[in-house]
C-alpha cells in the first residue's frame, strides 16, 4: 500500500522553517515525516543550515548537545513514534541542559488509519513531559506559527527542552491506496 | 572465544591526550571518562555519565560547528555498539576534524565483564569504512596509538580506531558530575557565554 498525503504543503508547513532562522538555528536534524517535508527541502537548499538526516531520533539530541557546546543553534524534527526512542538520551538535556527545540509531527491521533501507531502517538506527550519536556500542541493552522515562536523563544532564551506537537489534523488524513 | 587486546588503556589515553593544543574531547559514559580524567581534567574535555550511546554524536555536532580544531570522541566498545547509526549519519558530512577512538576491550566493564559484540568478533572499524570514513584502522600497538594521534591533530579527515586495550578494571578516577559545570566552563574555554 501506498500513502498519499491528502493534501500538498500546507501553508503552516511554510512557516516553520523561517521561524527558526529568526532565532538563528543553524542546523536542521530530523528524521523525514511527511509533516516536515517542506522544512526538509527548504533547509536543504538554506547555505546557511546544516541539515542532517538522522538513523534514529535520539542521535538528534546528542548532535545538538555537541553543537550548542560549539556554540551553535539547532532544532530535531522527527514524528511521534521517535519520541519512544528519545527517551533515556533525553537525560543528556536534563544534566547539562541546552536548547533543545523538538517539532513532532503526530500519528496515533486523529483518523489514524493504521492502529499500531497509536500506543506511542497516545504516549507521547506523557512520555515528554514525564522526561522534563516542555510541550504545546498545535491542532489548526494558525496556531502553528504562535506555538513554535513560543517554544523557541523558551528554549533558546531558557537552555530549555521544549516540544511543539503538530496535530494529526493538521496534516490531514492518509489516503490508503492498495 | 572471546577476543581482547593487550594495550593498556590509561597509556593509550594519555597518549592521545599529549600536547593536545585545542582539542576537544568527548568522553563516552564509563571507563573511558575516567581514562581521560586520569589523563588530567581539562576545561576542553566533556564527559559524559549516561545518554549511552550518545558520544559519537555530541562529538559530530561540536565537529559540524568547531570546524578548526580537531575533536576526539573517546568511549568504549559497548557505548559505540549502541550508537551505530551514529556511524552512518557521520558517514554523510564527514567533518575532517572529527576522530572516534574506540577503547575495544570487548567487554562490558562496568556491569561485571561481561563479553561485548567485539568480544565475539563483531569489528567496529568495518562499521565505519562502511559508513565511509576515510581512514579506519584496527590499533594493536602504541606506535599505531601514535599514528592515531598525529593523523587526529592534522584534521586530515574523518577518522576512527578500534583500540584493542586489555580487559581490566582499573582504579576510578572519577570527572564532575555536574554537567551543567563542565558545560559551562567547556564554552568558556570557548569563548561562549552560558546561555
């Protein structure tokens, strides 16, 4: 099967990527969801970012740990089955604590079609918070823009670990095709 | 049968360690924190306590962003077994400036020796040329120590060792504990403000 996102780079996709040059983010590291696909391919042509594809979520957490200590900005983009695998190196921000931007593309949320995505999509903002996350949710389009201004500003203004989770809804729902 | 070196790892370390000019270095949870404590503290070093499996990529990050001094990611077999994709995310950028030395005793000091993977004949260094490193080697003796250190501190290109150090657990010399202190006074040494 294949799945056919339901609809093409929404405008709140757009926003994301200039928001986090406006606090000077100079590397981009992620694992691809469809949700940040528009990021991806803006921070991939942005001389001015390092972008970074990841094998698994936490090595996000310790790059931009090595980062910040070189005195450097950056942000993890990754979808909610990532935050699973984040947990135990998030110990790594709680200790030495830098800024650590999370964007989390949800699944397991709203008309989920696949049912083994939801254990993690429905722990994921738990799993933050019980790790020491910050985290807001954005479920329409306009909120998106406001809450990763917001997180950012905490994060790099507070050396703090702070998660905006971006909606099922936002990104519409799959279209499975045989 | 379960494989082992014969080099002792405090020698291996304080080798690398000689006249380090501006090195940066990232210690892996474990023995080879202590290794580099023993060495001597220093302001450009970063131990880490847990977040196992996170040494290659701290020290990936600082290369990405300290791209004039060469940094050495300094941990153990079982640290770099659980970050092998690590490996390959590196594979793609390749700072020149970044080395991983693996401090291979094949075991799990910590927990009672356990053997580890490279115990059983699992190579870490065949992880890295797959990943693309340009320079990889299987280090048995101090000369190749030296080669290592010298290929380090000229930043030539992307390089990692697989030291093969004895399995031995030797007196602690134990790093501060406090991260955000060795945060803050390893960006000092920068240049770099706390926040």
């Amino acid at each position: 099967m294949t799945a056919v996102p339901a609809e093409e780079a929404p405008s709140w996709q757009d926003e994301i990527l200039p928001i986090l040059k406006s606090f000077d983010v100079r590397h981009l590291v992620y694992v691809p969801d469809a949700g940040h696909a528009t990021a991806i391919r803006e921070a991939e042509k942005d001389n001015g970012i390092t972008s970074l594809a990841l094998t698994t979520e936490e090595e996000g957490i310790g790059y931009l740990s090595g980062a910040w200590l070189g005195g450097e900005r950056g942000a993890l983009l990754m979808q909610s089955s990532g935050v699973g695998n984040c947990l135990n190196t998030l110990a790594l921000q709680t200790m030495t604590r830098f800024p650590l931007l999370m964007l989390v593309t949800m699944r397991g949320d709203w008309a989920e079609f696949n049912p083994w995505q939801n254990p993690m999509g429905q722990a994921t903002e738990a799993a933050l918070k019980l790790m020491g996350v910050r985290t807001w949710r954005a479920d329409q389009p306009e909120e998106v823009a406001h809450l990763v201004h917001g997180a950012a500003t905490m994060a790099f203004n507070g050396d703090e670990a702070c998660a905006v989770l971006l909606g099922q809804s936002l990104i519409g729902e799959k279209k499975w095709v045989k | 049968m379960t494989m082992t070196g014969s080099l002792d790892r405090r020698a291996v370390t304080a080798k690398l360690l000689e006249d380090r000019g501006d090195l940066l270095v990232v210690t892996g949870l474990g023995s080879p924190s202590y290794d580099a404590m023993a060495a001597g503290d220093h302001d450009l070093n970063y131990y880490l306590w847990a977040a196992m499996g996170s040494a290659a990529t701290v020290g990936f990050g600082l290369a990405m962003t300290q791209r004039e001094k060469p940094v050495l990611v300094l941990t153990g077999d079982g640290e770099m077994l659980m970050g092998l994709g690590a490996l390959a995310s590196i594979g793609q950028k390749l700072p020149p400036n970044l080395t991983i030395a693996v401090l291979d005793n094949g075991h799990y000091g910590e927990t009672g020796m356990q053997t580890s993977h490279t115990g059983r004949d699992i190579e870490l260094a065949r992880f890295a040329e797959a990943a693309n490193f340009p320079w990889t080697r299987i280090v048995t003796d101090m000369d190749g120590v030296s080669d290592l250190r010298t290929r380090m501190q000229s930043q030539s290109g992307t390089s990692f060792a697989a030291i093969k150090i004895a399995a031995e657990n030797l007196p602690r010399a134990l790093p501060p504990r406090d991260g955000v202190h060795v945060k803050n006074r390893f960006r000092a040494a920068l240049g770099l403000s706390t926040i």
